[in-house]
C-alpha cells in the first residue's frame, strides 16, 4: 500500500509538469532531442551556403553627353546641330546613361554629307541573386556585339577586336539601304570590369554626294571609344 501510494504521487508530479516536458516524465525524449538536432545544422547549412561575389569596381557613370572631346566631336560631326549633345532620360544615371548628335554638311549642288552618332553606357552592380558586376557586363557586352552583327539588312559585315579599349572591345563595321541611300555603320561594343559601352556611327552621302569611306568611319569611331571608355573609367576625384 505504501508503494502503491508513492508511485501514484509521482504519476501526479508528471502530470503536473507543462506539456513540453511531458517527453522528460515519462522517460522517452529521443523526439525533442532529435527535433533541435535536425533544425541546427539547417540553419548553419544556410549561412555557409549563401552565396557571395565580388563587389562592382565602378560605381558611377560619367555625363554620356561628355564622353567625348570638344575635337572628337567637331572632326567626326564638322556641321553638328548641337554640340552639346542630346541625352536622353534615365531613371538611374549611374547605371544607364545615352547621348546622340546629328550632323548634316551641306555642299550645294555637290550634295549633303549626313552623319550619326550616339554612345550608350551601362554599369552593372554586383548582386548574389545574379552575379558579379563584371559577369553581368561581359554577358551584356556579348550580347550587344550579337545583336549588332544580327542588324536587318546588313551587307559585307565585318567584326574586329579593338585593343586599347577597356578589357575588350569589338567593332562591328556593315553598309546598309535606309529611304534608298548608301549607308556606312560602325559599332563599337566595349567592357571595362562592370561597364559597358556602345557606340554607334554612321554616315551616308545624300543629295548626290559621295558616300564616306567604311575605314575612315571605323578609324575615327575606335579612337572614340577609347576616350568614351577613359572617361567612364577614371578615378573621381
């Protein structure tokens, strides 16, 4: 009777105990345990596998409109409308910036010497999610050389490395047939680390004037793309 008594005040201190610690009473906590063990190396396994990349090396972007000298513009524009430019809108002027100019070089009955040209910037910043800054551009920087050599109509295509020129750089000269004049078209495509820039030029005779050489254009437009690159990539001061 005594032991019978005794056994029956312990079954009564256990059923007192929260429910939490039910598992200690009755002798069996292999579930608790197994629980905490399990959910521990998750939240360890998370930390070490996130993943990390490099930060972006450049973290601005210049004026595009700026990206080029007061002689580059008037040598490869000699009757541009606007020196100054015209840029267009951005809703980030650190990640993407544009800039064109127009020149038209009337010469009477000897015809008009047209000429284009408009210079893109894009910075990529690094992300997990998605990448390093730089891979981001190198894959943006592909593509724009893929779609340049893709453009509708081109004829006697040509694609050439450009040294000197950020990381890697690509010029991409073809002649094509707008409103029925002979034109000559050169893009450049250049990365340096996390930027990217395009640069496209274009001339074309009209009203019976000669067309511009291919060469000269392509000439002109590397040398360009070196000063937009310089301009993109130097220190801040």
């Amino acid at each position: 009777m005594h032991r019978s008594a005794k056994r029956l005040a312990s079954l009564l201190t256990c059923a007192a105990v929260p429910v939490l610690l039910v598992a200690g009473c009755s002798g069996s906590d292999s579930a608790g345990s197994g629980d905490a063990s399990a959910s521990a190396p998750s939240s360890s396994s998370g930390k070490s596998s996130a993943p990390s990349v490099a930060p972006a090396k450049y973290k601005s972007l210049p004026n595009p409109c700026q990206a080029f000298s007061k002689g580059t513009i008037k040598k490869m524009l000699p009757k541009v409308k606007d020196a100054s430019g015209d840029r267009g809108t951005s809703s980030d002027n650190a990640a993407h910036g544009t800039c064109s100019w127009t020149s038209s070089d009337e010469n009477g009955v000897d015809g008009t010497q047209f000429r284009w040209l408009d210079i893109g910037y894009q910075r990529y910043d690094s992300d997990p999610g998605v990448g390093s800054g730089e891979q981001r551009a190198t894959d943006f920087y592909a593509k724009q050389v893929s779609e340049a050599k893709d453009t509708k109509g081109a004829k006697k295509l040509s694609a050439v490395k450009t040294s000197g020129t950020g990381d890697e750089a690509t010029a991409i000269s073809y002649d094509v047939k707008k409103e029925g004049n002979d034109f000559k078209n050169t893009t450049v495509v250049a990365r340096d680390s996390n930027i990217v820039v395009t640069i496209n030029y274009n001339g074309a005779g009209l009203a019976g004037a000669d067309a511009p050489k291919g060469a000269d254009l392509l000439k002109q437009v590397q040398a360009a793309a070196k000063e937009a690159v310089a301009s993109a990539t130097k220190p801040k001061g």
